[in-house]
C-alpha cells in the first residue's frame, strides 16, 4: 500500500468511530454516583457521627464539653482530621476525610 491508500483507509477508520460514537443505539454510559462523590455537612453528616461516638464527654453535661464542644462547628472545624483518632471504624474517619476535602460544609 502507498501512502494515499493509508491516508484514505485512515479517513474511513476514523470516519466510523465518530458515527459509532453517536450512533442512537450506541451504550451510554451510565454515571454511578458513590460514596466518594457525596458531600457532607456538619448538621446531616459530621454531628449525628460524633454523637453516636462522643457523647456524653464532647456533648452538653459532658466532662469536657467545656473545652471541646462537638455540637459546635467551629471547634469540629478546628479539630479536623484530628478527629478520626476518635472514630475506630474507616467508614466512619473517610467520611470526616471526604468532609473535610470538600470545604467543611456547615
């Protein structure tokens, strides 16, 4: 073969898989949303986890409640990834992660 027959074999090639591409019975691909791409927020997310694990010292009549106030975004906020020395269980510390990789939404 010589070079206008490549040339022209490579339009053809290139010339179906841009049809193959729109054709309407083509598979669209499907986006599957994951745990990974979710973004939480310290009142549906961060709170209810902190409670379930941190309460009663870091709540309201808690021994250290005074100092570290885990109803309070802030002190959270200020705490970040420190807080997953608290959470035994990786769901629980990659949640904090992805919470805190997202801008710590209140």
């Amino acid at each position: 073969m010589n070079f206008p027959e490549y040339f022209v074999i490579g339009l053809f090639s290139a010339g179906l898989i841009f049809l193959g591409a729109f054709a309407p019975d083509a598979p669209q691909e499907q986006k599957t949303v994951t745990a990974r791409d979710t973004v939480y927020t310290f009142q549906k997310d961060i709170s209810p986890l902190l409670q379930s694990n941190c309460k009663p010292c870091h709540f309201p009549g808690g021994k250290v409640y005074d100092k570290l106030p885990f109803d309070d975004y802030k002190t959270v906020v200020s705490l970040g990834k420190k807080l997953n020395t608290r959470l035994k269980q990786k769901k629980q510390q990659a949640i904090i992660n992805r919470w805190i990789e997202f801008g710590v939404k209140e």
